[in-house]
C-alpha cells in the first residue's frame, strides 16, 4: 500500500512541478495570459465548455441529453462519429478486399499495382481533392478518414491472410469445407491478430485525418473548435480542446485494447 | 471386399531447388477395410507424402490411388486426418472444434450437440469443452483431434505421426486408446511413424518404406494377439527384424547427408 503511494508520489512529482512552475509564471505576468494562459484558466475554460449551456429543463428532454448539451461533448460525439463511420467505410471495403487479395494471387497481381501508387500518398494530400469532390461539410471528410484507415486495414489483412499456416486450411478441407466457409470460419479468425494490428493502425491514422479534416473542410467538431478558438486568440480554450483531443485518443485506445485482448483471447501469450 | 485403399505405381516427384526430387516410386500398397496399416521408415523415406497423397493434399505425380473405392481427387471427409501439430483450430474452444465438421455436413444443432458431448466424455474431455487449445495439454489436443475427425464419422483415419511429440507415458496411454477406438468402430487406419515400437504395437501391418525414393521395402505382418506386450519374446522377435530393415535404411540416410555435405 504504502509502495504504492510512493510510486503514485513518484509519478505525479515532475507534472505536478511543471503545472506549479507554469502557474506560478503565468500568476507574475511572465507569459501574456493570450500566448500561455495558467493551467488554473484553462481548466475554468475547459469546465465551461463541457458544461450544459442552458439551465436543465425537463421539457426539453432527458437529463443525459442535457447533460451532453455542451458545446465540448458535442464536439467530441461529432469528431467520433466521423472517425467511426469513416472507418467503417474504409475497413469494410479494406477488409474483403484485403482476404481476397491475399487468397487469389490473380486478385492481388491486378489490384496491387495502382494501391501501391496510391499508397505513399498521405490521406492529407487529398483535402483539395476531396472538396473539389464532396464540397464542404461531412462528405469529403468521411472520404478523408475512410482513405486514412483503408491501407493500414488492407496491407495488414493480406499479410494476415499469407501468414495462416497451411495446416489449418487443410484441416478444415479435411474435415469438408469449401472456399466459402474456409474464408469466414478458418481464413478470417486465423489471420485476426493481423487484421487487428491493422485496424488499430487505421482508427489512429482516421482520429489524425478527422481533426485535420475538420479544420479544413467540416466546420464543426473538435479540430475545428481549436481552430475557431486562435480566431478569437483564446488560448485556453485552445489548450483545453487539445487535451480533450488527448482525452477521445486515449479513450479509443483503450477500447481498442479491450477489444483486442477480447478478440484473441484464444491467442497464444495472450492471458485471459 | 473391395480395399479401403488401393495404390498401385504411386511415384511423387518435386522440385526443390531446381532439382528433381523423387520422394515416393512404384509404391504398390493395399490396405483392407478395417485394417490398422503403420508406415514407417526414417525421416525422408516419403511416409508423410504417401499419407498426404491418400488425404488428398499433394496428388501422386504417377500411379493410380484408389481410397474406398474411388480415385483421390482432393481432401474429403472420408478420409479423416490427424496430423502431428495437432492442427486444432486455436480460436475455437475444444467443443467447437469437435463440432465444426458436423456444422460443415449442415447437421441439426441438438444432433451436433449430442454427438459431441458423447464424443467428448468418452474421450474424457467433457469438463474441458470450454477452454481454447492453447490451455490444454499435448496429450489432450492430440484427443481433441481424434474426437474431431471421429465426429464425422469417417471410414478411414490417416494419422501422420499424432504422438511423436507426447512423452512416453502419454503416447502408450493415447496408443490404447486409439486401439480401443479401432476395435470399437472397427475404421481402417493408416499411421505414419518413425517408432519401431509403436508400429508393432498398433499394427496387423507393419509396411517398411525405404530412403528416397520411397518404395515399399517390405511388409512385415505382426502375428500377435492384443493387448501385446512389449516386452515378450514374441514381439521382440517381431521388432529385431524390423529393426533391421529399418537401420539399413537410416544408414543409407546418413551416408546421404554426408555426401551431401561433402559436396
């Protein structure tokens, strides 16, 4: 117990100084509060963005609508949602595309060529493309965010698929299945760890697309916020955006995890 | 009655380095239905090649290979395979895995269910149904596979060295229990092996295959009721003769790896 205060003590020692240090400064005037403001403004500024608007009204609806009225949890559940159907888009195309790929070399010998010249190209590259394409709003950033998790999804399903050793197929042929089963019973759960390495690649190009994607062509969401915020040089509110930022990150890694170990929970080294 | 397998001429070739390799030449094999057949020879003679010839992975490159009948045109549920790595699939749990090749043949679930359970209590698996391969012993996935290719119900069992990896103890065990299984579902059986032992232990026929090419040395029959015993006279009659035909073939294997080296 006491080991582990010490340890917690530990931890905490070198931010806590930064925060303290930093505080202390903005306090004396030596950073203009528009350029750095102290970490006491930005937490006021951060509590006021999570925060409901408007006073709770039971008329309008239920206390977890309200409670998610904010400006901030508005932000952040538009940002996600984006990340999360952008994926879906590009994961689901990169998915079967990726099995088919490494099964029939046919398959791959005519598709590989142009994904190779498409493939060094960053998501980025293509915000002019796409609202050229889609014009403003959700429409190019899907786009955006659907390119950014396609290649890491496909590149690591056919490696996935290359790698399911050859016992296993014949296994199941033994046993007598046919192509169809193989790929959905045999071929996809065997090549998963990969497929997972690459979906967890994917979410975190497409969380990195999204926040770019919204600065330039959605208007709306957590990027955008920050964005709208050096308009108006609130650089608290700049800062406390970036943590929330910080904060979906994390929270999507750690679903991810969870999903991950729940996933292979069959997978050799991984403990249940 | 019609052979469960039938090979004659049956000859493999591959190519392995720009070279020609012939691993198997003019084997003439028949295995009677319910007959219990081990192949062996040492590591090269093309004993698992055979097998997976008569399973349907790699056809004979010459020859004719009848099983049950029919020429071998690709791996089929007839012919039920039980491979040394156990190749249980690691994401199903052993129930599953014993239930998958029922679900392929679009069985009805309390018809798989039961089968399975029964399958698996007799196997004493039962109270493991649950775990995944990876918790489960070697002795105990090598009875997952049995119990696996059992449930299709096949009328021949290959089985490529299923307990060369078991310690001793528990390949005796996994050795009575799969005769027990045999003279229960009286199903042919073709084992492959490199243990003198163990052919003599399980087989009616004891088939000697030589170092590359494979070709059939000679067929030893074992003459010995069962449960044998090791240690009589009788079979240890038995094992010094194809203990002989055995070395002879290990020594043309060494002289073969020397040469190879030396060049």
């Amino acid at each position: 117990m006491t080991r582990g205060v010490g340890h917690f003590l530990k931890s905490i020692a070198v931010p806590a100084l930064v925060l303290l240090a930093w505080e202390a400064l903005s306090r004396e005037g030596v950073f203009s509060a528009a350029i750095l403001p102290a970490p006491s403004q930005v937490v006021v500024r951060w509590w006021q963005y999570l925060s409901p608007l408007e006073p709770y009204d039971p008329a309008q609806g239920s206390r977890l609508a309200w409670l998610f009225s904010g400006e901030l949890p508005q932000d952040a559940l538009g940002s996600l949602s984006r990340v999360l159907a952008g994926f879906l888009i590009g994961g689901g195309v990169a998915l079967p595309l990726g099995l088919l790929m490494g099964r029939r070399p046919l398959v791959h010998d005519l598709f590989a060529p142009l994904l190779e010249v498409l493939r060094p190209i960053p998501p980025i590259a293509f915000i002019p493309l796409s609202i050229l394409w889609f014009g403003l709003g959700n429409p190019p950033a899907l786009f955006l965010i659907a390119l950014g998790a396609f290649f890491p999804v496909l590149v690591n399903t056919i490696a996935g698929v290359r790698n399911v050793d050859a016992i296993y197929i014949r296994a199941a042929q033994n046993l007598g299945a046919r192509e169809g089963v193989l790929f959905r019973r045999v071929i996809l759960p065997a090549a998963m760890p990969y497929i997972l390495t690459g979906v967890r690649v994917g979410i975190g190009v497409a969380f990195i697309v999204v926040i770019v994607a919204e600065m330039t062509a959605v208007n709306r969401g957590l990027g955008y916020r920050i964005l709208e915020a050096r308009e108006f040089m609130w650089s608290d509110k700049i800062i406390a955006g970036m943590i929330s930022i910080g904060l979906c990150g994390l929270g999507i890694d750690v679903f991810m995890n969870r999903l991950n170990r729940w996933l292979l929970r069959w997978h050799r080294g991984m403990e249940s | 009655m019609e052979p469960a397998v039938q090979m004659t001429g049956v000859a493999k070739a591959f190519r392995t380095g720009g070279r020609e390799v012939l691993a198997l030449d003019g084997i003439d094999l028949s295995v009677a239905p319910g007959e219990l057949v081990c192949l062996l020879g040492p590591s090269g003679c093309g004993k698992s090649t055979l097998l997976n010839a008569i399973a349907g992975f790699a056809p004979p490159t010459a020859g004719t290979l009848l099983a049950n009948g029919r020429p071998v045109a690709g791996p089929g549920p007839d012919r039920g395979m039980v491979f040394q790595e156990y190749a249980l699939f690691p994401w199903m749990t052993v129930e599953a895995n014993v239930a998958f090749g029922l679900e392929l043949k679009g069985e009805p679930r309390a018809a798989i269910a039961a089968r399975v359970e029964e399958l698996l209590r007799q196997l004493a698996l039962w109270e493991f149904r649950d775990r995944f391969p990876k918790d489960l012993s070697g002795g105990m996935r090598q009875r997952v596979a049995i119990a696996r290719v059992l449930a299709i119900d096949p009328p021949m069992l290959l089985m490529d060295e299923p307990f060369g990896a078991l310690d001793a103890l528990t390949r005796r065990n996994l050795q009575d229990e799969l005769l027990r299984i045999w003279s229960a579902l009286r199903k042919t059986i073709v084992f492959v092996t490199h243990g003198i032992e163990e052919a003599i232990y399980l087989a009616d026929r004891v088939v000697v295959m030589t170092y590359r090419p494979g070709r059939v040395k000679r067929i030893v029959p074992v003459p010995l009721g069962r449960p044998r015993d090791t240690a009589s006279p009788e079979f240890n009659a038995v094992k010094r003769e194809v203990s002989l035909l055995v070395m002879e073939e290990q020594a043309r294997h060494e002289r073969a790896e020397r040469g190879v080296a030396a060049d």
